[in-house]
C-alpha cells in the first residue's frame, strides 16, 4: 500500500493486532498502523484508519512481492496474536489521498464479529443531492449511506417529506 508519510504517535506497541485494532478503533484514531511479522513468509502489513474506522489494508510479501489488499489482507493481520506495531497519524487530507491511491485495498469495515456500535453515527444519513460530489463519497468512506432527499421548492431546504 502506498500511504504518505506519517507522523510516529508510538515505535514498537506490543499485543495482538485485534487488541491494537480495537485501541485504535476506539480513540477514534486516523492514520495508519504497520506491522512487520512471518507467517510463511517475511511480510509488511498496513491498515489505514479514518476517525476510528478502518478503511484500507494490504500485505506486501518481502520475497515473492505479492501483494494481498482488502478484506483478506485484514483477515490475516487479524489472526496474529504476538506482534510489534508502529502507529503514525495522518491529517485528514492524507488519509484521503491514501485512500484515493489504495482503492482496491478499501476495506468496508471490520469483519462481523470484530465490529461493535458505540452510538455516534448511523448507517445512514439523509442529504441533498444538490452538494459537491465529494459530500456523498465522504459517507460512503465512513460507511455510511447517503440518503437524498428532495428540496423545498420556495426555501431550498431539505423537504421532509421527499427522502427516497
């Protein structure tokens, strides 16, 4: 995964990476966390974060220089127990452009039984389909559902009674 440089919050966290997840998850952290483990072979893993959600992973193998990205990339990182991370924080710009350069790495949330609601936002959100492009694709990057709604004619506010 190619991801801008960060700024190093913590070298060397100790745990599992579900534990490590679930810390980062939960301070509502953005930015990226790397791991360097073997399995079978010696790899470099990444997941990106956005406001506490992660929303990209990738696995690059250090011999044969395959790559695994997205859900099956989070699958493995979630299944090592004893492992060293390095945590870095990304400015909300950056994790956009991460996000735009990673796009086969996207990652629609973390696996059922890793993911929990705190409260906060819902699965959906009623909008105007008169916005900048970019109102929606926020959403649908947090994973939430943008709902459009029609606009009141006279004021130009979101009409109540028009959401589809």
């Amino acid at each position: 995964m190619l991801i801008p440089k960060g700024d190093a919050i913590e070298l060397g966290k100790r745990g599992s990476f579900r534990e490590v997840i679930r810390e980062l998850s939960d301070s509502g952290f953005s930015g990226y966390v790397e791991v360097s483990y073997k399995i079978t072979e010696l790899s470099k893993g990444k997941v990106l974060f956005n406001n506490g959600k992660v929303v990209a992973a990738g696995i690059q193998r250090v011999i044969s220089k395959k790559e695994i990205v997205g859900r099956e990339a989070l699958g493995e990182l979630l299944s090592l127990e004893n492992c060293v991370v390095d945590v870095y924080a990304l400015t909300e710009e950056k994790v956009a452009k991460a996000m735009e350069w990673n796009k086969k790495a996207v990652v629609e949330g973390l696996p059922e039984e890793e993911s929990k609601v705190t409260g906060g936002l819902t699965e959906e959100v009623i909008t105007t389909p008169y916005s900048f492009v970019a109102t929606a694709h926020a959403m649908l990057w947090n994973g939430i559902t943008p709902v459009f709604s029609d606009v009141d004619p006279v004021y130009g506010n979101l009409d109540e009674t028009g959401y589809t």
